[in-house]
RNA sequence: GCCCAGAUGGUGGAAUUGGUAGACACGAGGGACUUAAAAUCCCUUGGCCAUAACGGCCGUACGGGUUCGAGUCCCGUUCCGGGCACCA
C-alpha cells in the first residue's frame, strides 16, 4: 500500500495553493457572500505556540466548508502591528520597532503558512501600514467633526426615520444652531456632552476662535478634555479603563494612579443605549453579552433638585425615588465642585483637612479599603417631597463620576448609608412593611411601602398634591415618585451609565500619529486631502528630557499650513507653521475598523468603497478570545456604529455572530531531585526522598515518562544525572499552568508538523474538546489522529501503490455510513461542534474499512467531506481520483435522508423505569404494537409473572416502559 | 456582595435536548505478527458482587423533589472558573 507520506503531501499542496490563488476572493454579485474573521494578532517575539491556531483552525474549517456550499467566502488575516512589546525592545536597543514588528509578522506568516489556512494574503493588513493608517486617522477627524444627538438638529427634509437611541451629526449643525439660538432649547435635541454648558446666541457669536473650540470641544466625539486619567508612571502613559485592572495596569502588573490631564478622548458613553440595545441582535453568547452589559452598567433613576438651608443647591440621583421618606442625610463626593458651594465658613476647616487626606489616598487604597470616612459640610439640603432638614456631608464612598456626585442617603434601604449612619449616629428610618433594620439594611427592592409620609404627618404640597407610598409595592412607589417629580417640576427622569468616554492618547512612539496641529493653542485639524500624516523618525524613543512623549524627540514635526506639508520644527512660527500633537493613538484605534479595511485593503480613496461595503456587509462569524470583551469588542461596536452614522459601514453591529475560543493552558511536567544530590527520582517513588521538583523540558517527555539521555543532553548540570526508575522508566509528575516558556511548557506548532503533518495537528486541536472551552494541550494524544489519517488515506489504495477506487455501485451499507457521516459533520460545523465530528470521521472510516468499499460515488464525497479539517491529504486524493481543480471548488455532498431510513429499530424496553433488554420493532410501529409484542416476547414473562400491569408507556422508535406491580 | 457559566471513568471528552450513561481517543493490561524493534492488528478496561455460563447491585459534585423514566427539569448545599463591584 502507498505510505501516507505527508511531508511530500503537504509542501506539494502549499506550492499548489500559491501556485494558483486558490485562495483569491473577489466581490462576485452572482455568489452570496461569507464573511470570517479571526481576531488578528499582536505578533510577539515568542511565534506561535500550539494554542494560537485553535481559533484560526476552527474559522478555518468553517469558513471551507461555507466555500463548499458554494458561498462566496472572505477569510482574512492580518497584523495588530502597533504595540507595546516593540518599543520596549526599541527603547532598549534602538532597533526601529518596526524592523521588530515586520520580523516577528514574517516569521508569524511563516508558522501559519505551515497549517494550510485558506486565507486571501493579497487582502493582509497591518494597523502601522501607512495606507492603512490613513484611514483610523481619518476616522478619528470625522469623530472630532462630528457630534452627537438624539434628534436631528436640523429639520431634515423628508423627516426620515430617526434611529433609536441618538446618532452623529456634523459638527456644524451645532453650530449653526448656537448661531441663531445659543444653548437654549438645546436639552430637547439630546446633544452628548461632558457638562451643561448655557448661553445665548449673542454670546456665542461674541466669543473668540479659542473660546469656540473650547466649547465645541464640550460636545464633539473625538475631543480634547481635561479628566481624571488612569496615569501609569512605569509605563510613563495614560491607560483606558480597560487595560487597568485592580489598580495596576493590565500590561506589566505597574500601579496606576488618578491624574488629572488635558487627553484626546471618544464619546462612547454617547452610544451606550445603541451598544446595549444591539447586544439583542446578534448571535454572541450570554456570558460575554452580560460582561458587556455590566461594562455599560445602564440604570434608570430620578435626578432631584436639593437646595440648601444657606441658598445654594445641587441635584441627586437616585435609583429608589420610592424611598425619600427615608432620607436622613445627603452626601457629596470629595472631588466634586459642588462641595465649595456647598460648606460652611465655619466647617471649611474641617472639611480641606478631610478632602486632603482623599487626595493622599490612591485609587488602590479606596478600592481595597473600604472603612466609613466623610465629614459634615456645615450645611443642611432641603427634602423637597418631606420638607425635611438633612445634614449634608461630604464622603468618599460617594463616586464625582458617577450620577450627579451628589446622593441622597436612605441608611434604612442602602448598605452603604447604613455603615454611614451607624459611624456617625445618623437616624434611620425604616420605610419596607416588616423590614427589620437594627443589625442590617433592607436593600432588596420588594415588599410594600410603609412609613410614606409617617403616621399623623403629610408631605410638601405641590399644586394642592402631596405624595403618598403608602402600601404600594416598591416598583409601585418608584414610577409613582417619578411621576411626582416630573409634574411638580422637582427633578427629571434620568438615565445613568457606568460606561465611560474612552481615553485617547497616549504617551508612546509606536502607535498612530494624530492629525493634528495647534494653532495658537487651538487644535486644528490638518487637512482631509493631507492625510495620511506619516509617524516621524525619532532618535530616541523614550520622552524628552522636558518629559514630553517620544514624539518630542522628532526634528521634523511641524506643520506649515499655507503649503500644507510637514516642515521642519526650526520653522516654528506660531503664525504659519505651527507644532503637531506629540500624542500617538492607542492600541485599539487600529483594530477598531480593521474588519472593514479587509473588504478593501488597496483602497487609497476611501476606507472602503461603496461596491465592497455593499457586497460584504458585515462579518458573519468572528473568532476570538473573551478577554477582548469590555476593549477591543466594546471599541469596535462604538466605532462601527460611528461608521454607520457616516454611512461608510452597512450594518449597525459588525460581527453577526461571534465564537470564542478557549484559552489552551500548558501541561508541565516535572523531575523530582532528591535534595543536596544529582539524583532524580521517579514520580511513584519521590516520597521515600526528600525531593524538589523542577519543570523539565515537555518536549523530552513522552507520555510523562522522561528520555534520560535526552535530559542529560538538556543542560550540562543535568550531564552526570542519576535516576531512580520505576518499572525501568522514569516517570515524570505534571501540572495544568499557562503556557510559557519559563515553565518549559510550550508545544510549537512547527515541531507537531514536522513529525505528524499540519493535518493531523488540525484534526487533533479540534478534537482535544470544544472550542469555546479552555483546556489543557497534551501532547499524547495526537497518535489517535494520526492513525485515522492513516486508515482514511488506506481506505484508498490498495496493493502496489494502486487506488483502488473503483466505479462499482455502492452497497446500502456504504451509502448509511456515508449519509450518517454527511448529516453529523453537516450539523456539527454548522454547531461549531467539530470535537464530535471527528469521532464520526473515525467511525465511518472503520465502518468503510469493514465494508470493504471501494466504490467513487463513496470515496469521492467522503474525501469532500474531510477537506475542510484536512485539506492537504483531501486534495491528494481528489487528485488522484483524476480532478484537476482544487478540492475547494467541489461540491459539499448533499444529504439524501433514504439511506438512513431504518426498517427495524432497536429499542430499549424498560420495566419500572429501568432497561431489562433490548428488542427489535418495525421502524414504523406504532405504541400499541409495540407494547403488544413486548407482552407476547419471551424476555418479558420473567418480569410479568405474577404481576399486575399497572400502566404502559410507549414512544414509537425510542422507548417501551411497563410498569408492574 | 451581585450577575453569568460549569462539575460525567486513570485522562481529554460523548450522550439524538427527558428515553440503553461513559461514543471516540489517549493511557493501562493481555495477546498476534516479527530474530528484534518500529509499525500494524485483535481482546479487556466505571465500581462492587458473582460465574462453567447467565447475571445482579451501585454509579454523572452533595441533599431533596417532579416524572413511568432525570447526567439532562425544579429547590437547596459545596467546590472551581469568568464578569461587575462604595455605580446610589
């Protein structure tokens, strides 16, 4: 018989695939379209290892068979080139990140070449191209020249339909409208914002051009804004909300601190209804969607008015307006500018004494520490519903973030004004029908309200109404306070959301340049037509001396804007040519849109052309990992979203449906020394010594027993090893931790195909379990996978290296295994199941094997049906079954239900609920026949005897149950 | 603290969604072929009891429940993983 020479196989098939474009995609109307998509890579000095392929296998597999079905498939990779690992390695080198990036993406290329991916490379792209940062450059203008609304500022002419929950608008309708009305009227229109800003049109049109930008940036989407910034001094950066986690920065573990500075940010919290709402329309699993829900974090309460017994006043939020019969006192956050107004002269002491103790504390320390710390304001807030006088303090458990900065404090039904008021002897007033508050607060938000106003007192009278709780459930109590407040004027309805504007900047060489120059303090945009501006050479890509970011270093950089080019920084004048941004863009500018560049990547006049927008869409199925869930995914919803404002982008969420891989952790194996010796003993025996165990090498160990020649051969230390053996061989302990190369853990892909072929490696990742599922690799199993390769590919040749495909009819048993085959492997990759196909696969080849089937219309379609797992040895054999076009242009096998088509069924008959034996029934036996011939069989007497039956139940084909008594 | 997902042999994992639990693979044990090794093939492999043979009982983290019948549905408990967390 031919050996399975899958060396031969696969080199001959790569140069095959290039040789051919086999994999070129192009927009074809005729075809409907697929669109894949892997999460690209960040690609690290480290290559591969065996876990990076598992979600690029899986979409593979996918996207091969959708080709199979005749769809039109895109499937792209790429590179997320700007990153973080680069510079640090520049800056300790002086080697151009760059020349870092482009060598780890060849070698990366070089490693994903070896597993036969069908991806499209004319179609590759990479965030630090520049014509491919052209386009997030691009994109960041359009968001600084645009705003955002829930209403159409202006009256469109057709009155067409609004979207739902707000979309951009160009910048100049605003400013058209500040031009006639000032800010009056503007709160209907539902403008985002960072604050409520009033002024007339008159004052507008008197302001100067800097005065102008400052205001327009309060309401643009990509704007310049003086916030609290989560700053990482090591890193020597600022750092979005999500790449800090408890205090220290997700990247290097490094403490972050809260700073105040002046940052380019994105309005995302403007799309926080468009971004949850959207999560009801694709396919994602629940778990990431309710991660991503969290991250938004929507609640819907009441803003009221407080004012203050001194005259001031400042507005709460507050999700229980049913309990403002509760309120015992108000509480303000520290950082909030209400405080000022609000003190006292004579607790103004008190109070800078407690606000810089706040300062003195670092974000870590409120976290983890939570004791009760606050101090009173000197001042008392007037309940507007009660007409209660509440002592206002000032704590910081109350968030300047969140809400209003300003809370109403109901120690009875809140944990937290609970631990307050207990602290400093505040009353507490219970308002739940048997609510029980002497050791703890009632927070549960069910039961009937009571104590609304209390007995024998009525509250404020507005307009002859006064509001009465009483007996109402607390989801009763709450619409009905709302209700109050809105009619008498006291407050608004309010929505909140935890989801924050994304941080911009940051203080880095190796990320995407701004578009920006400053004109007299006056950002600026540099012109559309200009773009892209190219990333400066610097010498040193650490910050100046001056402590500017990196790009202060660049010599070049300046923008001349009579003759619209980069100048010198010499020619600085401050009239003609003017300083460009030091700040470069984050990670996720680049891998926001890219989705969408690969529809289009040459594309040098737009981000993507109308055509390919059109026939493209959106992704059909995304692949990638969970962790991606509050950035990069959050990120790309908000930017796609901004898109399709823009109408560049089709669809309002990008990826349909998305899956996500698991993480595949390492197994280390360890060697046991008997302590102060060179002496290594074996697992079953290390606990008559005193050992250590040491991680050892996975790739000398086989089946946890170790090669001691191997090991000797590792490190010279080990060259006089000595070991203890059980049974002759030297067994090695083993742990599941993450794969790295301290542990010695790390499988590398090359090395699994080099000794087992890229197809077994992609049948064996696929089988180790399901792919949403984190697991452990090991190695051992692989041999399973390579010996069904090897009966698939037997089941082909015969003696003499001959095929033995012959044109002979199929037996009804051959056309069973192959129709059975077809529907399992059909439904699974649909299910994205492939851990349960390969079973299949492996069954009907030994089914086959059996059946001695020789015949074409079998192993024809059967060699179809492997190629989306195993493309290399299924173009060999279609091949040599005498095509002459790829495997990839066949036709999925279509599944004929008559070959499945049972005339008996075996079924389990059971007597009280359990099975005694199996019997054969007609497969279209009804209940009644079957109860009948289980009465009348042989096997049954036994259980019948002397009983009485007391029920019979039957469904036919699947189960017969008899109970006796 | 709140929310989400999970727990099945020595191991990775199956189970037509309420119908013969443990498919398939690894590992282990036994055997065949071979001078030998590799490769290949065959048998056994959840536990306990039993046997010349048939067979029986127990078993899907734990405790209850619904049902003729529960790994699957419901209630409670434990443990592991993930998210959010002074968010009012």
């Amino acid at each position: 018989m031919k050996e399975y020479n899958f060396r031969e196989i696969e080199q001959k098939w790569h140069q095959n695939w290039v040789a051919n474009k086999t994999y070129k995609v192009t927009e074809d109307e005729s075809r409907k379209k697929f669109y894949v998509l892997n999460m690209f890579p960040y690609p690290s000095g480290a290559g591969l290892h065996v876990g990076h392929p598992l979600g690029y296998i899986a979409s593979d597999i996918y996207a091969r068979f959708k080709r199979l079905q005749g769809y039109n498939v895109l499937n792209p990779m790429g590179y997320d080139a700007y990153g973080l690992p680069a510079e640090q390695y520049a800056i300790q080198t002086g080697q151009h990140p760059e020349v870092t990036t482009f060598a780890n993406i060849d070698r990366y290329r070089e490693q994903l070449d070896k597993i036969g991916f069908c991806f499209d490379w004319d179609r590759e792209v990479r965030t630090c191209a520049l014509g491919y940062y052209h386009w997030t450059q691009w994109a960041f203008q359009k968001m600084f020249q645009s705003c955002f609304s829930l209403t159409p500022l202006t009256p469109s002419p057709k009155g067409e339909g609004e979207m739902l929950g707000g979309k951009a608008r160009p910048i100049a309708d605003l400013v058209a409208y500040f031009e006639q009305n000032g800010t009056e009227g503007l709160e209907q229109y539902g403008v985002a914002c960072s604050e409520e800003l009033n002024f007339t049109a008159e004052e507008w049109k008197a302001m100067d051009e800097k005065q102008k930008s400052d205001v327009l940036m309060n309401y643009r989407i990509a704007f310049l804004g003086e916030t609290m910034v989560n700053w990482c001094p090591q890193l020597g950066t600022v750092l979005a909300n999500d790449e800090v986690v408890d205090g220290v920065s997700v990247r290097g573990g490094f403490p972050v601190e809260q700073k105040k500075m002046r940052q380019w940010c994105l309005r995302v919290s403007a799309y926080a209804q468009r971004l949850l709402d959207g999560l009801n329309t694709i396919q994602w699993s629940d778990s990431i969607k309710e991660t991503q829900k969290n991250w938004i974090g929507r609640s819907e309460g009441t803003e009221v008015l407080i004012k203050t017994t001194e005259g001031a006043e400042f507005t709460i939020f507050t999700t229980r307006a049913d309990t403002m019969f509760g309120v015992t006192f108000f509480v303000l956050a520290p950082e909030s500018e209400l405080v000022e107004q609000v003190t006292t002269a004579d607790q103004k002491a008190e109070v800078e004494k407690y606000l810089s103790y706040v300062k003195s504390r670092t974000e870590r320390e409120r976290m983890i520490d939570h004791t009760v710390t606050g101090v009173f304001s000197g001042a008392y807030g007037i309940n507007p519903i009660t007409g209660d006088k509440c002592p206002i303090y000032i704590a910081e458990y109350v968030l300047a973030g969140y809400g209003t900065g300003a809370i109403m404090a109901v120690p009875a039904h809140d944990s937290r004004d609970y631990a307050f008021a207990k602290h400093f002897d505040l009353p507490i007033v219970p308002l739940v029908e048997g609510a029980d508050v002497s050791e703890e607060s009632y927070d549960a938000k069910e039961g009937i309200v009571t104590n609304s106003p209390a007995e024998g007192k009525v509250a404020v009278e507005y307009d002859g109404e006064s509001l009465c709780l009483n007996g109402k459930t607390i989801k009763e109590a709450i619409a009905e306070t709302k209700r109050f407040v809105k009619a008498h004027n006291l407050g608004r309805v309010k929505v909140n959301y935890r989801l924050r504007d994304a941080i911009f900047s940051r203080q880095r060489y190796w990320g995407e340049p701004f578009p920006v120059y400053y004109k007299n303090g006056i950002p600026t945009m540099i012109p559309e037509e200009c773009l892209p501006i190219e990333l400066p050479a610097v010498e040193k890509f650490l910050p100046t001396e001056t402590g500017e970011p990196p790009l202060g270093n660049a010599t070049k950089w300046a923008w001349d804007e009579a003759n619209k080019k980069i100048v010198d920084n010499a020619l600085i004048d401050n009239k003609t040519v003017f300083p460009i941004e030091l700040y470069t863009m984050p990670g996720f500018a680049g891998s926001s849109a890219y989705y969408l560049r690969y529809m289009d990547p040459q594309n040098n006049e737009a981000l993507i052309s109308e055509k390919c927008a059109d026939y493209w869409q959106n992704v059909d199925l995304y692949v990638g990992g969970s962790e991606h869930a509050t950035g990069h995914l959050i990120y790309s919803r908000f930017w796609n979203k901004f898109l399709v404002d823009l109408g560049v982008s089709k669809k309002e969420e990008p990826f349909q449906k998305l899956v996500n891989q698991g993480m595949i952790q390492g197994r280390s194996n360890f060697v046991y020394r008997i302590k102060d010796t060179n002496t290594f003993v074996s697992l079953g025996l290390k606990d008559q010594y005193d050992t250590t165990p040491i991680h050892v090498d996975v790739n000398i160990v086989k089946n946890d027993v170790l090669d001691t020649d191997a090991f000797k051969a590792w490190r010279p230390e080990y060259a006089t090893a000595e070991f203890v053996l059980e049974d002759g061989k030297y067994v090695c302990g083993w742990a599941i931790e993450k794969m790295s190369k301290s542990m010695f853990n790390v499988v590398n892909p090359d090395m699994i195909v080099e000794n087992y072929g890229a197809d077994t490696l992609r049948l064996y990742e696929m089988f180790l379990g399901p792919v949403e599922q984190s697991k452990p690799w090991d190695t051992n199993g692989i041999d399973g996978c390579f010996r069904f390769l090897k009966k698939f590919w037997a089941l082909y040749w015969g003696k003499d290296d001959q095929l033995q495909v012959t044109d002979s009819e199929p037996t009804a048993d051959n056309m069973k295994t192959l129709h059975k085959l077809i529907k399992k492997v059909s439904a699974d990759i649909e299910a994205f199941s492939y851990n349960t196909s390969i079973p299949a696969f492996m069954v009907a080849t030994s089914e086959l094997a059996q059946q001695k089937c020789t015949s074409k219309k079998v192993l024809e379609p059967l060699a179809v049906l492997i190629a989306p797992f195993a493309p290399h040895i299924a173009e060999e054999l279609w091949e040599a079954m005498g095509h002459t076009t790829s495997v990839c242009d066949a036709q999925w096998p279509e599944l004929d239900e008559k070959y499945l088509v049972e005339s008996t069924v075996k079924v389990g008959v059971q007597f009280c609920g359990k099975v005694r034996f199996t019997m054969e029934f007609a497969a279209d036996a009804t209940s009644q026949q079957m109860i009948d011939q289980v009465m009348a069989a042989e096997e049954s007497q036994r259980y019948l005897q002397d009983k009485q039956v007391v029920k019979t139940i039957a469904v036919p084909g699947r189960i017969v149950n008899i109970v006796v008594k």
